[in-house]
C-alpha cells in the first residue's frame, strides 16, 4: 500500500476514505510535518496523488489569509482526542510515539475548553482520515485530569501517569500527602528523630498551616536548623524524595496512624510557614535568625510583609504616614496597585487630598516599574519596621482586643 499523502491545505476532503491503519499513518504525518510542509504531488488532472489503492482527494480551496496564527498539529489533535472521549482516544495514543505522546498530552493539558465551530472542524478535518464514524463523543474540556483519564486509557495507570508527570511537573501528586492528617504537635513528635535536612524536605511539601503548627511545637535550636534549611531549600532528585516517602510510610504505620530534579523554592515556602504561623513565634524566629543569618532574615523579612497587609492594619499609623508624605509620592505609591490598597489608602486621606493625588496620577501617567517598586519598598520599609515596634496592629492578629 502506498503512503498516504495529506494535501497541504489543513482540511481534507470528507470523501477521502482510508483504512484504519493509513488512518493512524496520516496521524503520524500530521504530527511529523513541518510548519510549512511541501505541498504534495498532484497529477496533471489537478488531483492529489495518494497511493496505489487509495482513494483521490480533491485540491481544497485557497484560505483566506484572515491574519490569526494556525493551530499546531499537536493541538489540532490534542482537541481531537478530547472530543472523542478516552476508549478512542486510548487506541490513537498507543499508536503514536513516546514523544508525539508528550506533545500532545501537553497540549490536553492546555485546552480549557474547545467551541462547537473549533470542535466541528477538528472532526471535519479527521473524519476524512479514518474509517470509523468519528463524531464526539467526549467532553469540551481539557486540562490535567482530561490528560490523566487519557494516558490512563491508553498505557494503565502507572505508564499513563509518568507519561503526565514527564509533560507536567506539577501534575505529580505530593509523596508525603500522608501526613497531612496529623495535627502540628504529632508531625513534631513524628520527626524527632529525624535529621533536620530531612524534617525540612518534607515540611516544605506540606500544606504551610499544618508546617507552621509543626515547628512551633519543635525544640528552638532545632526548628531554627530546620527554618534555614527550608529557606536554602533547592533541587531535590527524585529518587531521593521517593525513598524518603517510603520510609516515612513505613514509620507512619508504625507511629500509629494511618523532569531529572524536583525544584523547590525554599524562601517561598518558608515565607507562607510564616504568614500562617502566630505571630509572636514568627518574630522570635525572625530575631533568632538575625543572629544566625542577617542576610537570610532580611530576605525573609522582605518577603514576609507585602502592600495586601497594610489593607489589614490600623489606620491611625497610616493616617500619619501619608501626612507626612508629598501627593506626588502617594501618586506613586498607588500607581498601578490593587484596588483594595489604592481603598485602603484613600479612605485615610481628606477627599480634597484624595481628589488632588487622583489628578497628581492621571497628570503623572505611565511611570517606569523601578520608580513604582521603589516607592513600595520604601513604605514598606516603614510598615515593618512601625509593625515590628508593636506601632501598628493587624485585623488578623489574635492578641488584639478590638
């Protein structure tokens, strides 16, 4: 049988008609060609030549240039195996290769949701391609578990799943999803033994409430370890992680209770244990750590206080901030900012004041992002500094007396 040729217009006649295996050749062309693929032999007839047996395919029609960018091929049929749901999709998948399999499963993954103009097209352009009455039959939507229901169709759960975690990272589940059932002070007990590298691996891939209630029930010296390692937290391989999930699986049973590198942003991690822990822990530890690391308590102060939580303090401090600063500074300040903070900053001046720092912004107009960034850091600045000296009070804080 001679290799099926694909006209190099997108859309196929709807008279072609193949058998099944040239159909799942065709796919394989269409994820093999180029972005401007030559356009294929034609006979003097003006009918595209598609191998002995095979059925002749009429030259589509010219398309319009209408300026939008073509859909790849790995989308187009990423779409395609949405819309026909997981028992066809499965028998498509099995036949292509392993990284024909990645593209497109990264492409499900993408797709929020296809039209019934897109959906019509893409059934239109394939029908021609197979023998079987193709029409959907599937869902609309895409994303991560139209990719897994996929995969897991066509290779079994755990082939489909390293097919999904290889395309996208953060589609893998969490190892240690075991232990979110405990509470802080048993996670404290459960990693006494524990080394501090380890301790640290496993809180930072933990829901940060339930990591903060674990340290603030650990002995200071220890959790001070464990919160610097957390912070320099970096690449973690893989094998590493498993095998450390493994053991603590087995330890858990008897505790009683039932890519080539996985990257971890530590500060981050370490920053959302802190919003989330009390407060009075969190400045002793910043304190603890001055000592220790200057730069990392710094960096970790930086972090920790963002323009959200002077929406939640008191506004008195505030009042008497602005009053001290020129309109063109508050102009800057709110350039740009969310409309909770340019709220919170305007409810704490005069309207007059407040019209004025309006028409200061509107006559200021656009402004280099380094000039706003700067004039945030420098309130912040002051936010910590007045929130570390008790001067200003959070409507979140549970010492607070209202």
């Amino acid at each position: 049988m001679g290799k099926l040729k694909i006209p190099a217009d997108d859309t196929p006649s709807r008279d072609a008609f193949v058998p099944l295996n040239a159909g799942l050749a065709a796919y394989r062309q269409i994820l093999t060609q180029r972005d401007n693929p030559i356009p294929p032999e034609r006979s003097a007839d003006g009918l595209v030549k598609t191998g002995e047996g095979l059925s002749k395919t009429v030259r589509p029609a010219k398309k319009k240039d209408t300026g939008t960018e073509p859909v790849s091929r790995y989308r187009r049929v990423a779409q395609f195996l949405v819309l026909v749901g997981s028992d066809k999709a499965a028998e498509i998948l099995s036949y292509l290769d392993p990284d024909q399999v990645e593209a497109v499963s990264k492409e499900i993954v993408s797709i929020k949701g296809i039209t019934p103009e897109e959906g019509e097209a893409v059934l239109d352009e394939f029908r021609s391609l197979l023998s079987s009455p193709y029409a959907y039959s599937g869902s609309s939507q895409g994303g991560i578990e139209a990719a897994r229901r996929l995969l897991y169709a066509a290779f079994g759960p755990e082939k489909g799943e390293s097919f999904l975690v290889k395309t996208v990272p953060e589609a893998a589940e969490n190892p240690f999803d075991f232990l979110k059932d405990y509470s802080g002070e048993q996670l404290a007990l459960f990693f006494r033994d524990e080394s501090p590298a380890a301790m640290a691996m496993v809180l930072s891939r933990l829901p940060s409430r339930l990591s903060a209630a674990a340290l603030a029930n650990t002995a200071p010296a220890r959790k001070l370890e464990v919160v610097k390692r957390i912070a320099r937290m970096g690449e973690t391989h893989p094998e590493v992680i498993e095998r450390a999930a493994a053991a603590m699986k087995e330890k858990a049973r008897h505790f009683g209770r039932s890519d080539d590198t996985a990257e971890m942003d530590g500060m981050g991690a370490l920053t959302a244990i802190l919003r989330h822990s009390d407060i009075s822990f969190g400045d002793r530890l910043l304190d603890e750590l001055s000592y220790e690391d200057p730069e990392l308590s710094k960096g970790l102060k930086d972090r920790l206080y963002t323009l959200d939580d002077v929406v939640l303090a008191s506004d008195r401090p505030i009042q008497e901030k602005l009053h001290s600063m020129p309109d063109m500074d508050i102009a800057l300040l709110i350039k740009g900012r969310s409309e909770a903070f340019v709220k919170k900053i305007m409810g704490n001046l005069s309207s007059g004041r407040g019209e004025r720092i309006r028409e200061e912004g509107e006559i200021m107009g656009a402004v280099p992002k380094i000039e706003a960034e700067a004039a945030a850091r420098e309130f912040l600045g002051w936010f910590r500094l007045n929130r570390e000296e008790g001067r200003i009070l959070m409507m979140n804080d549970e010492d607070v007396i209202l």
